[in-house]
C-alpha cells in the first residue's frame, strides 16, 4: 500500500533510486504515492565522495531518513548516511511485511474492493494498530476481539481474521510445567481424571493459547503450553496448573505443580 500524503521531517523511508547525478541522487519513495526524494551527494556517505555510482546504484532499494519537507515546492531532502544498519534492517522488513499485507487485503476482500472500503479498511487498520502487518497479525492471535474496537463492519472483520489465521505466521514460544497428581479414593482414576480436565480448561483456554496436557509417568502429567508471548504463556500454564491442584485437593487427594520434572529419587 502506498500512503496518500507527505512523509514527516526525520521518518525513515524505503525507495528505489531513480537516478544518478554527480550533485545527487533522485528516490522513488516506494510508501507515499508519487513521491521523489533528492538525496544531495553530501548525504549519500560519511566523507568525501568522488563518485556517486560508488556508493549507490539504480534501482538498487535504500532506506533514507528525511531531512525536510517543501510541499509547495514538491521537494523532499533526503540522507542515506544518517541511516545505521541496525535501522536499515527494521525499515527495509517493515516494509515487506506491509507488502504481504496489502496481499492478504487483496485475499480478504478480491482485487476488485471498492476505493471507499479499501480507505475504510485500511485507515481503521492503522488507526487501531499502526500498520497493515500488525493488524492482520493481531488478527491471526486474538481473533475477532482484536478487531473489536475498529470501525470495521462485522463481515470486514470476518474476512481479515479468516485471511490472518489462514496467512499469517504468528511467533509463538512453548513453555512447559508438570503436575503430580494423587488420590487415596478407591475411585482415584476418576478424580485424577476430573483433575486434568479441569486442567485443560472446560474451554476457558483463550483462543490465542494452545494447551497439551500428557501423561508422563504416574503421578506425572506434563502441561505444555503455546502462545504468542512467554507472559501469556506462563499465565496459562500457571492456570491450568492451579485448576487441576485445586480440583484434586477438592476431591481429596493431593496435587503438586513445578516447573521441572521430578526425578524418581528425589
């Protein structure tokens, strides 16, 4: 997608270098519509330059910093040099990700959306989580609650969540804890049955996490894990833990939860 408008004093942004000449060099800013960039040789690179065509090459994809904007006079100064590599990175991946994401857009509503509901869509998008990307990720984790706050209508959101959880790879970590479980009753199976699947949730599990709990060796039983993030992972955890505790100790038996596997001669 490219942004109507003007870029900002001191925002980094992705273009394509259009020309070479020995005062400077012209970018095709690939983010704002129509826009051109002149970056004065004195900006290309730390120190004396000789030959412009040292440092850049046409076509070739740069990261620039702004330095002003005239738009009376359609002019925008751009620098390469006061751009680190550590920011060339971040922008040149930012930008890609905007790319998949003007994709998934096109996947979500066919190529023939309406102007007025790309604008709609889009600028909600944005307003609510900065970029195309971030949406349609939040989208993938959280769902239909991610979208709640948006001004988009309800088959909008339907379709971005469909295309996010279809598209969208969500970063998820694993987290892993145990729970021994016990009961003296002569139907003792049975509680400790009850007590894993209190564990598991009763579908109390938030959509964005992923629980498995397995046997590993009596009174053993593994809880793993999987979500997004480690905060809301360790929480889960911790969750199903306490709920399978709680369910055998109500049914009067005893249960332990620790994070690393106890060993038989402990």
């Amino acid at each position: 997608m490219k942004y109507e408008g003007w870029p900002e004093e001191g925002e980094l942004v992705v273009g394509k270098v259009d020309d070479i000449e020995d005062f400077g060099v012209f970018v095709d800013l690939e983010e704002y519509e129509g826009k051109r960039g002149l970056v004065h040789v004195s900006e290309v690179a730390s120190g004396w330059i000789k030959n412009v065509r040292d440092h850049v090459n046409e076509d070739q994809t740069v990261v620039a910093k702004v330095l002003d904007v005239d738009e009376s006079a359609q002019q925008i100064d751009l620098s390469l040099k006061d751009v680190n590599d550590h920011q060339h990175s971040d922008a040149i991946q930012e930008w890609k990700n905007e790319q998949k994401a003007d994709k998934w857009l096109t996947l979500a509503f066919g190529e023939d959306m309406a102007d007025d509901q790309f604008r709609r869509v889009t600028n909600g998008l944005l307003a609510s989580f900065g970029s195309l990307y971030d949406g349609f990720e939040q989208a993938a984790i959280h769902g239909y609650d991610a979208l709640e706050d948006t001004d988009l209508e309800d088959d909008e959101r339907d379709a971005i969540v469909e295309t996010a959880r279809e598209n969208v790879s969500v970063p998820y970590v694993t987290v892993t804890g145990y729970v021994s479980l016990t009961s003296p009753n002569a139907d003792g199976v049975d509680d400790v049955k009850e007590a894993l699947q209190a564990a598991e949730g009763n579908g109390d599990v938030p959509d964005e996490a992923e629980l498995d709990v397995t046997y590993v060796g009596s009174p053993e039983y593994r809880l793993r894990v999987q979500a997004p993030n480690y905060k809301t992972a360790e929480s889960e955890l911790e969750a199903a833990a306490d709920r399978a505790v709680a369910e055998i100790d109500g049914l009067g038996g005893e249960g332990e939860y620790h994070r690393n596997r106890q060993l038989e001669d402990e």
